[in-house]
C-alpha cells in the first residue's frame, strides 16, 4: 500500500486538515463514510476474476489497463482488500501543486517575454491540445475561433470542445465520479469558468501559451489553431473547495482519469493529442507512484503524448546522502507546515537518526535498529529558544519494489504556522558500534526542505512528478527575456537587478533538475519559462482586487463582450511545459503517429545547447533548448535537403495571402534569392525578389496546393528557411 494510504489508515481515518487562509482546522469525519479512488494491481494469474473480488468490497472500477485498475472504494475496506491473494498493490498519492516559482518577490507574476509567432505552415490543426489545470476563464477571446483578421467575433464558437471540471457542484446526472463534464460551445461558454476561478487563475494562463489565439494582442500561443479539451482538476491550494468527506477522492489516480479523459475524447474524435501538465509532486526513490507511472505508460503512445513541468524547487538541496564510508553526515532542515514527510532508505544496517534545535541544544536521537515493518519509534521535543515544540516520528516499512533495502518513513510534526523559525539540524549517522550503513534522505512533502551552505545536503535530485516517469516529457525553464515593459510603458529591470539571470548560464534559477532518485537523466528538454506573456482569468481579478499587481505586473488590457481581460506574465516550469506541448501538438500535426519515444529522438537530433563544452543530455538542460522549427524540419524530413537551413531567417517577415508571399526584409538588404522546395526535397523554383524598397513579393502561381520550404539567400541578414502552406 503506497505511503498517501497507509497515513490515512494510520489516521484511523481521522485527520486535521487547513482549510485555506483562514487556517481553520476542522475533523474530518470517520473513514466508514468516506470513499477513495486509487489504483489497484491484481495479480495477473487474477486479473480475469476481478469483477467478483471488486463486487465483494462494493468497489466502482472506473478504467482497467491489464492488471493495473482504476478504482473507487470505501476507505473502511482498504485493510480488508489489501489482505487478497489477488491483490498485488494499491496505491493514491495526494493531489498535485501547481508549478510556479514561489521562492522571491511577493508575487508569482511578472510580466516579461513577448512571444513571437512560429512558421505558420503548422498552427495546430487538426490536434487536440489537452489541459489539465486549475483556475480557467473559458470565455476569454483567445480561446476562441479566430476570424480572418485574426480577431474574434462575439458569436465566434470557443475551441474548448470539452470540460471535465472536477470541482463542479452541478453533478446531477453526471457519469463523472467527481464533478461534471460539459461539452459543445454553448455549454462551455454559459459554464464560463472553472469552480476554482475566484482562487486560481493559473490554467488560463497556460492555456494561452499553449493554444491562445492572441485575440487582438500579439501574445498568441504555440498552436493557436489546435482544438482544445481541458480538465480542471484539484490541487492543493484548492482545499477550501473540497467537503472533508471527499478528501480521498482527489488523488494521483483520479489525475490519471483526467489524462485519460482528455485522450478519449482525442480518440472520440480521431485526431493525435498532445497534454500539457504544470502540476505535480516531490519525487520518490521508493517507486511509491509505480502504478501510476505504469497507467500513464499504457495511455500514451503513437499519437498520445503528455508533457509535465519538472518543479520550481532548485534553490533547496531535498536529498541527504551518507555513504558507508562516513560516519556521519548532516544538514538543517526547514519545515514551513505543521507536519512534514521525508522519506528515509538503508541499506538495512541499523543507524541512528539525530535532531537537535539550529543552534545544537537539545538533541535527541531516534535508533532505527529495532524496527520491524509498520512499527515506529517517536519522541517529542521542546525547543525553547525557538519557542517551538513539536513531534519527530519513524516508521519502518516494506517497499515490494526494493526487497533489499530498509525503507522509513520521517515525520515531523509541530505546532507552528508558517514559521520563519520552524528550523532544527538533523544527521544520519553510524551507531558507535562501528558498524558502517549507507542512508538517504529525500524530501517528500512540498514546503519542508534542507538547507545550509555548510551541510551535507545535495542538488539535484529534485524533480516533481509525474515530469521524471519514464514516457513523460519533462521541461524545465530557460531565461531567454528578463527585461519586459509594463501597461505604463515603464521598463522592469528587476530580474536583472536581483541577480536572477546569469549571462552564460540561462537555466532559471528555481528550475528542478536531476538526476532522478534512479539515477535517469531528467528533465528531457527546455524552454522559455522566465517568463511568458499570457492571457489571465477575469474572474480571478474580478475577485482579487490588488494594485501592487496593477502597478507593477500588468501587461494589457482588452475588452470583449462587455468583459475586461488582462494578459501578464508568469514565470515558472509551468509556462515552459505549454511552450512544448504546444511545439508538439505543431508537429503531431505533421506526423500524427508520433509516439513519446519519437519525441526524445526529435529532441535528441533537434535542441540547441544552451551550453557548450558539455555531454548532451545533461541533468540540467536534458536534450537541450527546444528548436521548435528545427524539429518540424526534422519531423518533415527536411533536414538532409542541403540547401535548407535549420532556422529562419532574422529580421525576415514573411506573410502568404492566396498566391503571392510578401517578404519584408532588414534595412540594407541587398538581391535576395528565394528557394522554393517541395517536402521531398525537389527544387520547385527560384528567384529574385521584385522589391519596393524593403518589401518584395513572391508570385507563386504555378505551385498546387500543399506546404513548402522556402530557403532565402542574400546580403545584409542572415540566411535561412521558412515554410509556407499554398492553399
């Protein structure tokens, strides 16, 4: 049973849970009234006999993949189903955060980076682009069908073509096992906006960047034309939305449902699917998320690919590692909540656990040499001199994935509220006898954390799932714009100013990196993600009054239908994550069998380096920075055609209207030779440009319709490639 559920049957059920800013804290009711969606592994000599094991314990299977299933469950009957033969494992995690940078300035968004538009011969067409997020605006013009000058109308249908919100209180008929589902243009826009909206705004901006049309701002997404399908989902910071009694129906596994979801109504409509996440959870090296891991395997596939952000949480070292060699090895530790999770694994030798308060007073030691499996060790300490007192248990348990290994549970409990002085110094040490053991330690809860330039605590190692499961895209951030202009046209230099942009490294400081706790190379790729420029959700700023975000993060305004939209930036994995999504759903339109696997090699054969000197993939960058029109060259089979470059022109603008291309070119550009290729590579024609002043025009008359390169040679800009659709 993974670690989420055997603390809720430790709990008897019972729990103290924070409801929101107020700090409530309210009891839960008994678990004989509650129920949990979690995924259960059957034995596979089993797995035909399900149905009768799953009707004994009143228990609603809710998707099955082989031997790995889907299923809703009274709580009470957890201990009873885990004793079955046939039952392999069960496992849930808690929801997700979302991915956004939270370590400086007292806000998450600033405005920075003004997109531009990629090669228009793919704008998503014909692809689903799928969400899963919270906080979305469905009426915002950028999501819906554009009109010829690139605009919306009021009657323009959304190109939501389906929700499933799960926060919905509107269920009654609902085949959802939480919230409702809502579908065609006039169901989505009467809904108008996720349940969380008066909390979250985050999905509408990722949206956005994935798929926002612009409306009439230049701030348009990746794959603007793409169809969307969106699942609002539940993440932490959503809690004081949820009755108590349906804590355990908000889990890993009804995330899973949500990605599934999405890729069934792709199916449904016969089109690829790529989807973007910007959520997720500390990473484990218990393989606690193994089904989960493997469900996601078993839903992606030739046309079904998910894209995940790897966190934000690169300024805290969270793994501790004392080899057999030392004796002792330590660090501090902060815990921001009042109780705390770090996972703790050995080689099996008996070792001890030592705490004391930040100064070194009032130590205490936990011994973790008698433990069996589910048996634990507790002591409660009192700091004084930090007025902080508190709770730090053990529990020994048994990882089937890691027979070998001894594997704990850590718990820290205290009574403090985001307290800056919630801090106490830990070490993983030898017993005197000698005896040398090998120990980690990793953070597994989102605000506790390491810490200590002077301590043994490492980088690395950091990254959120589900973005370092195998068959996911993970994406951490680049910094490609730091300084950005504001809606009064003043200019924010505070990146700069900071120090948060380093000239020859352009990693984002807080994007997580590996290597996994298995040792794989994660995240796989980079983008963009400090910062983008994105739509908002009205709703949220309708009910979040806050003029230091006016004054100061603001990028524009826009009104359409009587509603006033912002567009801001934000900064964080979670934009860098859409910035690919949308990359893919462009080459899925290309290709529509493209599989996860082929992604990697797309990338591998197509990123730049961001910095040279190094072996690619790295535990940094991955593959490198995405090159989005280098890897559609690549996808088209362009890139052995020696006369096209792989990259666009600078400084070249180039506009198709029917049978003639328009190309504005850089002051002081001398003859230019414009190359047309057809996908197979055979030289179609080519030409000078007839040009009036700066601007010449390409007569393409004699071409059938279809998509073509055009290579482009001359003095005074540099050369390159541009593709074109010919209607």
């Amino acid at each position: 049973m993974s670690a989420y559920l055997r603390e809720a049957l430790c709990n008897g059920g019972i729990e103290n849970v924070k409801y929101g800013g107020s700090g409530a804290v309210v009891r839960e009711p008994a678990r004989e009234t509650r129920s949990v969606i979690a995924f259960v592994n059957i034995r596979s000599e089993s797995a035909d006999s399900h149905i009768g094991l799953f009707d004994k314990y009143d228990a609603e299977v809710l998707d099955a993949r082989g031997d790995i299933f889907i299923v809703k469950m009274p709580m009470y009957l957890l201990d009873s189903i885990c004793g079955e033969d046939a039952v392999r494992r069960i496992e849930a995690g808690r929801c997700c955060s979302v991915c956004l940078d939270s370590t400086a300035l007292k806000m998450n968004i600033i405005p920075v980076y003004q997109g531009q538009s990629l090669p228009q011969a793919y704008t998503g067409k014909g692809v689903v682009m799928g969400l899963m997020d919270v906080g979305f605006d469905f009426t915002n013009p950028t999501f819906r069908t554009a009109s010829e000058g690139g605009s919306a109308a009021e009657s323009s249908p959304t190109r939501i073509k389906a929700v499933w919100d799960m926060l919905s209180a509107d269920t009654a008929g609902s085949s959802r096992p939480v919230g409702a589902e809502y579908t065609g243009s006039d169901a989505i826009l009467g809904y108008g906006s996720s349940a969380d909206s008066k909390l979250q705004w985050h999905g509408s901006h990722t949206l956005g960047i994935a798929a926002g049309n612009g409306y009439i701002t230049p701030y348009r997404g990746v794959a603007y034309d793409s169809d969307i399908c969106l699942v609002s989902n539940v993440v932490t910071s959503d809690m004081p939305l949820v009755n108590a009694k349906d804590l355990y129906l908000y889990t890993s596994a009804t995330d899973a449902l949500g990605f599934k979801y999405i890729f069934d109504y792709a199916e449904n409509c016969g089109r690829p699917c790529v989807i973007s996440f910007s959520e997720g959870f500390p990473a484990t090296y218990d393989h606690d998320d193994w089904l989960y891991q493997e469900y996601l395997k078993r839903i992606t596939g030739p046309g079904r690919i998910i894209v995940a952000s790897t966190g934000n949480e690169a300024l805290m070292p969270t793994y501790l590692h004392k080899e057999a060699g030392k004796d002792v090895v330590g660090c501090g530790v902060y815990t921001g909540d009042m109780s705390q999770r770090i996972l703790v694994k050995s080689d099996g030798k008996p070792f001890l656990v030592r705490f004391s308060d930040f100064t070194g007073n009032n130590p205490f030691v936990l011994c973790c040499d008698t433990l069996d499996n589910d048996s634990t060790v507790s002591v409660n300490f009192d700091f004084p001199s930090q007025d902080f007192k508190g709770n730090v248990s053990i529990t020994r348990y048994y990882s089937p994935f890691m027979p070998e290994a001894a594997t704990y549970m850590l718990t820290i409990s205290h009574d403090k509220e985001h307290r800056a002085d919630t801090r106490m110094r830990m070490s993983l040490e030898n017993r005197i006898d000698g005896r040398c053991v090998e120990v980690e330690a990793m953070c597994v809860s989102a605000s506790v954390k390491f810490y200590e330039e002077d301590g043994d605590a490492e980088y690395g190692h950091i990254l959120h799932g589900p973005a370092y499961f195998d068959g996911v895209i993970g994406v951490g951030a680049t910094v490609r714009r730091p300084v950005y202009r504001l809606i009064t046209g003043e200019e924010n230099r505070s990146l700069i100013e900071q120090g948060l942009v380093k000239k020859d490294w352009p990693l984002a400081y807080f994007s997580s990196y590996g290597p996994t706790a298995d040792g794989r190379t994660k995240p796989d790729v980079v983008a963009n993600g400090m910062v983008v420029i994105s739509s908002d959700n009205s709703f949220f700023r309708e009910s979040n009054k806050d003029e230091y975000y006016e004054r100061n993060h603001l990028v524009a305004k826009t009104e359409f239908c009587g509603r006033v939209y912002d567009w801001h930036g934000a900064w964080g994995t979670s934009m860098s994550a859409p910035v690919v999504g949308g990359a893919i759903a462009l080459w899925l339109e290309a290709c529509p069998t493209l599989s996860p696997d082929d992604i990697i090699g797309i990338l591998k054969a197509t990123c730049n380096h961001p910095v040279e000197g190094y072996d690619y993939p790295m535990d940094c960058f991955g593959y490198g920075e995405i090159d989005v029109y280098k890897g559609l060259l690549y996808v088209l089979g362009l890139t052995d055609i020696s006369g096209i470059s792989a990259n666009r022109p600078e400084g070249v603008d180039v506009r198709l209207s029917g049978r003639k291309l328009t190309v504005e070119l850089p002051d002081g550009t001398g003859n230019v030779t414009a190359t047309v290729y057809s996908l197979v590579g055979h030289k179609i024609m080519s030409e000078n440009i007839i040009s009036d002043g700066n601007c010449g025009v390409l007569n393409l008359e004699r071409l059938a319709g279809g998509v073509y390169a055009v290579q482009f040679e001359g003095s005074g800009f540099v050369s390159g490639s541009v593709l074109i659709r010919v209607q």
